[in-house]
C-alpha cells in the first residue's frame, strides 16, 4: 500500500515532515498551509525530531480485515520534543519491552 508522498523524508534515515506556524509557533503533523490552532496561513515545512517519547501503546494480536503483515505488532502514540504526538505502528510487539 502506498504512503501519502510529502509525509516524510526520503532519506537513509527517514524524518518525519511537519509545518511551524510563522504567527503561533506551533508544530503540527502533517504539514498544512494552514496553521490547526490559530488558522493563520503560510506555515513552513519543518523536519521534525527523530526521536520521541512514547505516550501510549498496545500489542495489536489479531489481524484488522485486510491486514496480511506479521501478528502481533506494536501500535501507539509518540510524542516529539515539538509537542506533536503521532500515531504509529511500532517495531515492538512486546508490551513489556516497551
């Protein structure tokens, strides 16, 4: 399945590709001509942290419908330094490891 191009960069070590709003400051992802918290217009594309802290997760152990990958597998939310929090499949399935 194909990934929505202008998400993230396409590098070696891929970096995930969000807006800065030029009136509030504030991150968003994804990117976005308009800013989601004070509508101004004319946010600059940023490449956002590499690394971030893990909010919230879970071990996904049983196939959605349509799903062909490996079972189980890691799903949760990190929170970039920027203050974004991002929705994810995780390289961890092992809630204990995590």
């Amino acid at each position: 399945m194909a990934v929505r191009q202008g998400l993230f960069t396409d590098d070696d070590e891929p970096r995930l590709l969000g807006g800065r709003c030029p009136v509030c400051a504030r991150h968003h992802f994804p990117r976005a001509d308009t800013c989601p918290y004070c509508s101004a217009e004319g946010a600059r594309l940023v490449e956002l942290s590499p690394t971030g802290r893990l909010w919230a997760w879970t071990a996904v152990t049983a196939a959605p419908p349509g799903y062909e990958g490996p079972v189980p597998y890691g799903f949760g939310v990190v929170e970039l330094p920027e203050g974004v929090r991002v929705v994810t499949r995780l390289t961890e399935p092992d809630p204990a490891r995590l």
